[in-house]
C-alpha cells in the first residue's frame, strides 16, 4: 500500500489528504493558520507560524493516520495565489507571507490599474485587470514603503513555491498559479519582461515555471528527516486550488465545466481555446498540459452568506437543516431578495422585504436562489450564454441536495457532486498519480472520481 500527501493551502487554514493509491480511501487533517490581521487592511502569516503548522500537520499524520507516513509515495498540494514572500540570498525570509486578500496598497491601484492598461495585457496574461489585491499591487507598496527591502530580495516565492522550496530546495512556482498574478505570458509560460519591466521587477528574483503535475525528484534529506517523510517520497507540482477542484470533479476534458459553492463561488471551464476577448471578469490561464487552457470567473455570492444568515439565528443550527427547510419551501421564497450591495449585517437590510412572518426556509431559499442565479451569470460568461448540458459541482454547496437541485433548475442543467468530500486536495492527488504513472490527467481522472447520481432540471 502507498499513499500520496496532499496540502491544500487555504488562506485561512492549512488541509492534509493522505490517500491510499490502492483502496481510494484517504483520511483529512485540518489546522487553522495564525493569521496576523494588523495594522488594519493587512492580512499576513508568519513563516515561522507556517512552517510549525505544516510540522504539526505531519505529525498528527504520523502519529494518528492508520500507517502514518511511511508509505508516502509523493507529496503535492492546492494552493492560493497572489500571497508571497521575500527572501534574502542566504534564503532567510525578509517578510512574513503576505496573502492574497491583504489591502495595503489600495493607494496605489489606479496606478497598478494604468501600469496595465495597455491592448496586449490580457492578451498575453490571461487577466483582465490588475487590482489592489494583487502581487505586483503590493510589491509596488512595498518598494514605495521600504525600498531598502529590495535591496536585499534575491527569492520571490509564492506560497506554494515556498512549501515546495522548504520540501525541496528548488525554487519553482506552477504555470497556472503564477499566470494568475498578470506577470506571466501564459501562452509561452514564462514571465513576461513586459510586465517586469513596468514594475521595476528584477527577473532573477523569480521562480521557474513548470505546468502543474512536473515531477521535481525526491525531497531534500534534511526535509524528510524535518518532515517524518521517506526519502524516496517525491514531489510533483500542485496547481491554484480552484484548478484542482475542476480535476477533483473530472472536468478535465475541453468543454467540461465545474463550480464550487465555498466562501467564494468560482466557476472553471476546461478549453482548447484561448480566447482573445472573454470579458471583464473571465481568467484564464495555462492547464495541465500544453494546448490546454482553464477559463476561470468568481464572485463573492455563495455559501459565506448563508454561514452569515446561520450565524444570525440562536440556535445556530447546522447546514443540513437548514437546507431541510428550504428544500420544503415554494420557490421565490415569498419574495424575498438577497442584497448584496450592503454588506453582510442585519436580516433587515440583506434580505429584502424580510418581515416576522417570513420563515427560516424561505430565508435560505432566497439565499440559495440568488447563488443559483449567480452561478448562472458565471457560466454564461464562460459559455457565451450557451448553458452546458452538465455542470460538476464542488465545495460545501455540493452537499446539499436541495441546492444542487435548485442550481439545476434555475439554469436548466444537470447539477452532479461527486462521492468525495475534498474534490480539491482529490485533484491534487490526481496531478500525482499521473506522475507516478507515467500517464495523462484525463486517464486517472476517470479512474479516481465517483460521481454521485446527478440533478437535472425539473
């Protein structure tokens, strides 16, 4: 029996899947990351921080998983982008990771918003627009605020490119993760000196580029002694965890498309094509393999908004009973709509024409109604408003079956969830396994995902 390790790097929690490559059974560890949440609009993680989670992780994993870690054949990971650190050239980190969501240089963004504004940028990147949440956005702050810091840099790392420098030593960032900061030309897979340049960007500083599931050999000695990993264990390149849920579903052919209902609802199509002109708020991005694209759209509508609504009620009651109510309740829910245009406060304010007769299932009914309706927005900026005959669901909105259907209905597709619980650490181990085996994405894929049975429009 061995297993593949996969981490999945969330922005507020660090994920561990050890599956077993034989049975397809795998078990999950999760650990909540100390995040650093001042001064206000900036939002950091230590290194030191980072590094004693991913040790506790592997730990727990080889105290308590059923044969520990012994049999870990490969280790890889999902990751965020946008969240980095600075390294100085005896490769000790100048700042903490600075993650995606921080706002320091909001300041700043007209003038990262112009540094881009030219005909050939999303062309060539992939990315619409730039914006104060992006690497280069506070690179710039940081050069503005400290410049001596610069003088010193001689490594920049993504978060996933510095789980992979402290495993291997190599300093290698994954083509799909990095396309999504605007510096890389996607289609050639390299970091474009247009964009460096425009940032004052010193090319040196930057990792290689290699397409997710490259094998980069067995890990250091001194991080599998640090680690409790065998030696022999190997590390194959991850990709941005929204990728990996499209493969932890199977969406892994051209024309395939999957959602994921989380705190953020992201849609992903799998394509051939590149498109010139795909909209405002449509990435895309390099996949898996050469010739192969992801076309990603996202938005802030999903299932944060009934965690809200659940943490509103005194009782606090789970998921599944609320999604138990709605599921009995008419659709429309009695009128009500969601505003998503006034922040998550009051029911008063967020639910439109909320009255005391008004019951929780109508309430989450709006509230899973309006997702649907976004989700469909999503998808007819990938498709062009040609809806799919089928779309693979993700994240915790795929639990719930009067959801899912719901979705089906309002976009007249056929909604589908699949078996595993974790679709995203799934796609990771996935990217593996094809490694290891010597063979392509699509083949494990239809191996490894179980598809639950689907929900089509009514």
């Amino acid at each position: 029996m061995s297993k593949i390790l996969a981490i999945d790097l969330g922005t507020t929690y660090l994920k561990m899947m050890l599956y077993d490559r034989d049975s397809g059974t795998y078990e999950v560890r999760r650990f909540d990351l100390p995040l650093r949440r001042e001064p206000v609009g900036r939002l950091e993680l230590s290194t030191d921080a980072f590094a004693d989670v991913l040790l506790r992780g592997f730990m727990d994993l080889r105290n308590h998983a059923a044969v520990g870690l012994a049999d870990v054949e490969a280790i890889t990971f999902a990751t965020q982008t946008n969240s980095f650190v600075l390294l100085d050239a005896d490769h000790r980190p100048l700042t903490p990771l600075i993650l995606w969501p921080d706002v320091r240089a909001a300041e700043l963004e007209s003038e990262v918003q112009k540094r881009c504004g030219f005909p050939e940028f999303s062309a060539a990147t992939g990315v619409p627009q730039l914006n104060r949440q992006f690497m280069a956005a506070k690179l710039l702050w940081l050069q503005r605020h400290d410049p001596n810091l610069f003088k010193q840099t001689a490594k920049l790392c993504l978060i996933g490119d510095y789980l992979t420098y402290l495993l291997t030593g190599r300093h290698v960032t994954e083509a799909g993760t990095a396309g999504l900061t605007g510096l890389v030309d996607v289609h050639r897979c390299r970091w474009w000196s247009v964009m460096l340049e425009r940032f004052d960007l010193n090319a040196s500083w930057l990792p290689a580029i290699a397409r997710a599931g490259a094998d980069l050999g067995v890990i250091a000695p001194a991080a599998a002694r640090r680690f409790g990993l065998p030696e022999s264990c190997r590390c194959v390149v991850g990709c941005l965890d929204q990728y990996a849920g499209a493969i932890g579903t199977g969406s892994v052919e051209p024309g395939m498309i999957s959602e994921t209902t989380g705190t953020v609802l992201a849609t992903v199509q799998c394509t051939d094509r590149f498109t010139a002109q795909p909209g405002p708020a449509v990435f895309q991005g390099p996949a898996f393999r050469e010739g192969l694209y992801w076309r990603m759209t996202f938005g802030d509508v999903s299932a944060n908004y009934l965690e809200w609504y659940r943490n509103q009620l005194p009782d606090r009651p789970d998921f599944a009973q609320l999604a138990a109510l709605a599921a009995r309740t008419e659709p429309g829910a009695a009128g009500l709509k969601l505003r998503t245009d006034v922040g998550m406060t009051r029911p008063e304010e967020v639910l439109q024409g909320l009255t005391a007769d008004h019951t929780r299932g109508q309430a989450v009914r709006c509230i899973f109604e309006a997702v649907a309706r976004a989700l469909g927005e999503q998808v007819a900026a990938l498709c062009g408003g040609k809806p799919p005959g089928e779309i693979r669901c993700a994240g915790g909105g795929a639990r719930s079956d009067a959801w899912l259907q719901i979705k089906a209905d309002l976009l007249g597709a056929t909604m589908t969830a699949t078996e595993c619980s974790e679709p995203t650490s799934l796609g990771a181990v996935i990217l593996a396994e094809a490694s290891l085996r010597g063979t392509d994405v699509p083949q494990v894929a239809r191996q490894w995902v179980r598809l639950k049975p689907p929900h089509h429009p009514r």
